[in-house]
C-alpha cells in the first residue's frame, strides 16, 4: 500500500487531460453529461458545445435549465447544429456553417481558457463528415490551457484524435433493443 502513495502525484489533480468517448454503442454523450454533473459539483465552470444537434428535443437541456442558480451559473451550453440529425446524405449547407461556427467558438474557448472543463459532444460526427478539419482540432487541443480538461464525444473517432487524447473510452453494443424495433425514447434517448 505505501508503495501506491509514492506513484500518486498531487499535480496530476490541477492538471486537465483530453478525454474520448467513442464506439457504436451507447452512453457516450451521457458518460460526459455525467462528467459535467460531477465538476458542476465541485464549482467548475463548465462549457457544452452540442455538434449536430439543435432543437429543445433533449431531456438534458431540460434538466441543466433547471438546476440550482448557483450551478446555473457555472454552465454555459452551445447548440451548433440544427433540428434533424445529420448523416453524410442529408447534411446542408446550414448544418455546415453552425457547426463550423460551433468549431470556431470551441477554439476561442480554449484560446481564452474560459472554462475548466469543456465538452465537445459529437465533434467526432463533425469531423467524420468532412466539416471540422481533424489536424486544426488536434493542434488545438495539444496547446490548450494546461489545467483545463477537454472531452470529445461521438462515433467515429479519427486515429489522430485517439492518438492526442489521454483517455479513450470505446463503447461498443452488447446487446441493444434497437435491434428488435425499439425507437429512441424520450428520457432515455433524448
């Protein structure tokens, strides 16, 4: 046990890491929601920017709205994306530009060190789909403010992601009633 203690390094605490969570399965958004529950416990400031997703169709935005004001205070949430979800055939010149809008407020984020944590859900989607150019997220996020923690969400996963982050979670289905005809639910899916 001794032994443990003289691995632990009390910087590792006041250092920010580069989180992935990625795979065909589900819960990659909401392991980061959890994430973001968990620092706005602590008094972070947290920052969720929402890649392809738009609309008040989502039980989180909900429940983030009506949290406690002084929880409130510490979340800023950004939607860059539209009503309907955005696949490589249905994509629009709109989806294009709020989510490369949604990309150029992330980097002025980090730029600026607003935030201890921010999450970039689904940004793995925007870069897969050929939107955010891979090689600008990965210079971003190897030079950004050393104490904040960045988590990126979402299929897909560019090698060159993987290869920048500290973490990599790959969710991977099991088992998923999807495959007997079960559409997303409200309050489970969104």
């Amino acid at each position: 046990m001794d032994k443990d203690k003289t691995l632990y390094n009390p910087e590792w605490d006041e250092h920010g890491y580069i989180q992935v969570y990625t795979g065909d399965g589900k819960g990659k958004t909401t392991a980061s929601l959890g994430l973001a529950m968990r620092a706005l416990g602590r008094d972070w400031k947290v920052i969720l920017i929402m890649f392809t997703k738009g609309g008040n169709k989502y039980g989180e935005l909900n429940s983030f709205r009506n949290l406690s004001e002084k929880i409130q205070k510490n979340l800023t949430i950004y939607q860059a994306g539209t009503e309907h979800i955005v696949y490589s055939n249905s994509i629009t010149d709109e989806d294009r530009k709020i989510i490369s809008d949604g990309w150029k407020k992330a980097k002025d984020i980090i730029q600026k060190n607003e935030c201890h944590l921010l999450i970039l859900d689904e940004l793995n989607i925007a870069i897969s789909l050929g939107i955010i150019d891979v090689n600008d997220v990965v210079e971003t996020i190897k030079n950004k403010p050393d104490r904040m923690e960045i988590v990126i969400t979402g299929r897909c996963a560019n090698k060159k992601i993987i290869d920048a982050a500290h973490l990599v979670s790959k969710i991977e289905p099991v088992k998923h009633y999807w495959d007997i005809g079960v559409s997303a639910r409200k309050g489970i899916e969104f």
